[in-house]
C-alpha cells in the first residue's frame, strides 16, 4: 500500500497515535492527502536528522496535549470534579456506591449521610449523572450557608415588593431544577417551619413563591445529605419525622476516609493529575515519603482535606516529584479541640497546638523557625538560606546569641 494508505489505515486501529509519514515524494498534492487522512507530518527524504527529531519532540508532546484536554474535558463533564468515576474499591465505599448506580434510574427520593468532606455533593452529582434527568440542570444549595430568613426565597423565589430588597420577581430552585436534580445539602439545619413548607412541596409536588398565592407545579428529583443523625434529630424534636421518612426513601451512608484506606492513595493521585492539569504544574508523582505521610495521615477532614493538601503540594512543588517537603509548612494540625497550651516542634510535620487562645503571629513564626532547624539537623546557617531569611533574623527569632561577632556587629 501507500503511505497515505498505510497513515489511514494506522489512524483507523490507533485514532490517538500521531503519525509522521516520510516519503521519497515533493507533491504538495500528496501532502495534503497524507495530512487529511491523519498523518501529524510530512518529511521528504533524504532525511534531515534534526527536523526528523524535531518532528518526534513535537508529536510527543501533541499527544500530552492531547492526554490532557481529554483529562480536562472529562473534569467539566462531571461537573468540577477530579474524574467522571468516583475513587474507590474499599468494600464499604464500594457497596455505597452500588447502591447509587442501582437506584440512580428510579424516581424515589434520595437521603445522602456522611461526615463532612467525605464526598455527599460527589454522590449526587454521580446519581444525577446515571440518571433519566442527567440532561437536565443539577443544582445545589447548603441549607446551613444561607441565612434562614433569605433561604426560602432562594428555594421557591419571589415576587417583586413581597419584602424589602425585592426589586424583581425571581425563581427560585426547585424551579431551576426543573427536569433535573436539586440537592439539599446539610437539610438537618433548616428551620422547623421550612422544613413543614418543604414537607408540603414534596407531596404536592408544588410551591408558592414568596408573595404570591399562585400554586406552581414542579418536576425535579430530591437529593438530601446531611452529616448530622436525623433520628436522633427527630427524637429531640429537632427534625420532622414525616419529612424525615419523606427523604429518607433510600438511604445512602458515606465511609469515612479512615474507614476505607485503600482508597487514600488512589484519590490522592487523582487529585495530583486534577490539579496539575488546571494550574500547568510539572507535578506528576509522589515521593516515597509523600506517599508515606499521605497514607499515616489521620484526614479527620476526610476527602475535603486530602484535596486542599494535595493541591497545595502541587501549587508548590517546581518539580515532576511532589515530596513530603511540599506538605511540611502546611500541615499545621491546629486543633480548636486540643486543650494544651503548648507549642512544639516535631521531627516529621510543623504543627502549633493551642487551648482557647490563638497564639500570635510571633509566636507561630518563632516555632516555625524551630522547626526547620530541626529538619536540618541543627546547621543554623543552612537554614536561613533555605527558608530567606539572613542568620540575624533566624538568632533573634530563636531568641539566642549568634556565635559569629560580625552577625552581632550588624
């Protein structure tokens, strides 16, 4: 065959392979079918060895463009997250996660639990994917980020005048949602008489925006998530139980990360390829030591947590490895819960714990300094260059003499 057959050919069994065709023919005409049926470029021999080189650098690197937007794309598509699938093969995520795929196509109400930063906004974002309504919009709200005499207007719009500010009619949620998904996040901290209005919208599947009587029917699917433990809500009177029972039709529990640490590791390095994609970074692996500081890790924030570190890591690091450096300074641990008023170095991880009274500015950057003379091992001198500051400035912060008498002349 040709070598225009041959490049079409190759494009039809690898659509992604970049193909240089090099060929004993100058037709321009020929050229131009080679580049129509795939090929990335055309060389005429006698080969020119720089121009080959150059032709291969530069179809390497269009095929890492190519990686990427295809990454990128998918990142859209699923609506900001890291991946169109959820990480995880812990069986107890796993089992959650079946749960969503069977019940994703049904019309029945779903009630998401979990601590925070385990993930809820994910899971419905995945069921309204896997959904009958995945053309229409999936639209989100915290109930307990919206101040409650401003959360029923944003849930079932407005009339224009029907309260001060209210310059124009405005639609509310329920009403964006139409066709698709709307998702109550945190629905254990709406108010008792919300909660009877959202009680009415989903058996009468209509709401009454704020200033008029007209009824507006709806059609969206209930997604509700909560970390808190509505039966122990309802009992204390906190919560309605006919409303609980409502949006509780199919419960759906998230593990926490500690409860499913196979998957730290996984999701660690999907958040690594997320945002080094978005902010252009070198940033493709871990150190060994990265990986053995994001496995020992506690992640009380869960999910939430593992992915403002390790974007971070990735904003910080000028290199293709992240190390377990690039989360030192911002594994500051700070407790609000710890009740010792104390303030120590640590030969594995920067941290500052304190009781009921924040420590100075001061005194965080003092016991920062120690820190890093710690790290290296003692050398004083080093340790000023590495963090920039001059050998002045480090003695006086850690508040002792400076052996050298020119540092004291200064």
């Amino acid at each position: 065959m040709s070598g225009v057959e041959l490049t079409q050919n190759l494009k039809k069994i690898f659509p992604d392979l970049p193909v240089t065709l090099i060929t004993t023919s100058q037709s321009a005409e020929m050229a131009v079918q080679a580049i129509q049926k795939g090929a990335y470029d055309f060389i005429v021999k006698p080969i020119h060895f720089p121009q080959l080189q150059i032709s291969v650098e530069r179809a390497l690197h269009f095929k890492n463009l190519n990686k990427d937007l295809s990454q990128l794309r998918e990142i859209v598509r699923s609506g900001g997250q890291s991946h169109g699938q959820i990480v995880g093969r812990s069986p107890k995520f796993v089992a959650a996660l079946d749960v969503a795929k069977r019940v994703a196509r049904s019309t029945a109400n779903i009630f998401i639990t979990g601590e925070c930063g385990t993930g809820k906004e994910v899971f419905a974002r995945f069921i309204h994917r896997e959904s009958k309504r995945a053309v229409g919009p999936f639209v989100a709200i915290n109930c307990s980020a919206i101040p409650e005499n401003l959360l029923e207007s944003e849930l079932f719009g407005h009339a224009k005048g029907s309260f001060t500010g209210a310059q124009e009619k405005r639609i509310g949620l329920f009403e964006e949602a139409e066709d698709g998904t709307l998702f109550l996040d945190e629905i254990g901290d709406l108010s008792l008489p919300l909660q009877a209005k959202l009680l009415r919208v989903l058996q009468e599947k209509k709401i009454k925006r704020v200033g008029e009587n007209q009824q507006r029917a709806i059609n969206c699917r209930i997604i509700s998530a909560t970390h808190k433990d509505l039966a122990t809500e309802v009992r204390e009177a906190r919560f309605r139980e006919d409303l609980y029972f409502r949006l509780n039709v199919i419960p759906i529990a998230i593990p926490a990360l500690r409860d499913r640490a196979e998957d730290i590791l996984p999701l660690a390095e999907a958040f690594l390829r997320k945002f080094s994609l978005e902010n252009g970074s070198l940033a493709k692996t871990f150190s060994k030591e990265a990986i053995k500081f994001i496995l020992e890790n506690s992640w009380r924030g869960n999910v939430r947590e593992l992915e403002n570190y390790v974007e971070r890591a990735v904003v910080l690091s000028e290199q293709a490895e992240i190390s377990q450096d690039h989360f030192l300074p911002l594994a500051s641990g700070l407790s609000a819960e710890s009740q010792v008023d104390s303030f120590e170095p640590n030969d594995h991880t920067f941290y500052v714990r304190f009781g009921n009274q924040l420590p100075t500015l001061d005194e965080v950057i003092h016991k920062y300094i120690e820190f890093a003379v710690l790290k290296k091992g003692g050398a004083r001198d080093k340790t000023a260059k590495e963090i920039g500051i001059d050998r002045k400035t480090l003695y006086k912060r850690l508040r002792v003499d400076d052996p050298n008498p020119e540092t004291k002349m200064n």
